[in-house]
C-alpha cells in the first residue's frame, strides 16, 4: 500500500489537489483520509467551552486512533472512519466504512507534523498558498458549511488560524518531498504526483 500525505493551511487548495490526483488514477484504487475526521471527541464538555477549542494544533487531533487505522489498512483490515461535525465540536455516532486500498492519500493541515505518521508515509506533499487566498476561501466555505458569519471568521483567522499557522503548519514544509504553489491550479506539480504514484503502482 502507497501511503500519501498532503498537508497545507486552511484554504490552501489540499481538497482540490486530493480531487485532481484521484480523477488521473484508476477508480477504486484510492483511498482518501481526511484528518479532520479525527479531531478529538469533545462532546463532555459544556458548549460554551467547545467553541473556545484551537482546532488549528497538533493536541487537537486523536494520533493515536489515526496512527492505528492506518496500520489497520496496511495489514489489509478494513476500518470505521470517524466522523466530526465542526457545529456541535463532537464527534458523530456515524462511521465510514474504508477496506484496504492501493493508494492511500491522507490530507489535512498537520499531517506532516506527527514524526510516527510522517514515518508512514511514501511521500509527503506541502500544497502552499497565499495567505489572502487562503483567508478568501476560508470565509466562503466556513459561511456556507460551518454556519458562521464573515466576521466571526475573520476574527478567528487573526487569533487563531494565522498564528497557528506560522506556529506548527508552515514549519511543515521542511518535511515535504514535494511543495506545491498554488494550490489546485498546479498542473505539473499534480500530473508529477500521480506519475509517481502511477510508477510505485506499476513495479
């Protein structure tokens, strides 16, 4: 199995990377990770204090459950993905069923943060952004998905996401074998990505 890991800040155009590199590789053979899905469960504490939680650190995220299903996947298990709403901050009694898979892509922020996840992995990808693009798509999705208003979001972009971002998502990049500009509009560096993806297939 052929472990992927794609981090980058929020907004920086990781999801549409991930798209693009499964639409250019046979269907079925890829399995997709979202570590979002494995934000620590927060349902034991009041909802006040839920919407106080930095989602943008590294002790925001249960490694060891995630650490665990891939070694799962690895051993040609099958898994029950977690799911988590960023409206209650819970985690949901829902799974989703994932069997093993050729290619693996885990994408989220801090992926490449964790030594034992990065350890895992056949290559490491850093999908680099603006940060004026970033904080653009960041109001218009959490708006639209997350119930939140413009302001609260860009409240939360100067207190949170932008120090949090220079503080343990940025120093990431050193880490990437590949960073790619300019999110999902990079051509070459995807095609570059699924060749190789395509030549580990192969052998």
């Amino acid at each position: 199995m052929i472990i992927i890991g794609i981090a980058g800040g929020t907004g920086s155009g990781k999801t549409t990377v991930v798209r693009k590199i499964m639409e250019r590789l046979p269907q079925g053979e890829v399995g997709i990770i979202s570590q979002d899905n494995y934000y620590k469960d927060s349902s034991h504490i009041p909802l006040e204090e839920r919407q106080k939680i930095n989602f943008d650190e590294p002790a925001a995220f249960d490694w060891d459950l995630l650490l665990n299903h891939l070694q799962m996947l690895k051993q040609g298990k099958s898994i029950e993905m977690p799911t988590y709403s960023y409206i209650t901050s819970t985690r949901q009694e829902e799974t989703i069923p994932m069997g093993p898979h050729e290619v693996v892509v885990i994408e989220g922020i801090l992926v490449l943060s964790d030594k034992r996840l990065r350890n895992m992995m056949d290559i490491k990808v850093f999908v680099d952004a603006d940060a004026d693009d970033r904080l653009i798509r960041v109001i218009a999705r959490d708006c639209i998905e997350r119930g939140r208003t413009a302001q609260e979001v860009i409240d939360r972009y100067q207190s949170v996401l932008k120090p949090m971002h220079m503080l343990h998502i940025e120093p990431c990049k050193r880490y990437a074998n590949i960073i790619v500009p300019e999110g999902g509009h990079n051509e070459v560096a995807i095609n570059m990505i699924t060749d190789y993806i395509k030549a580990k297939l192969t052998k």
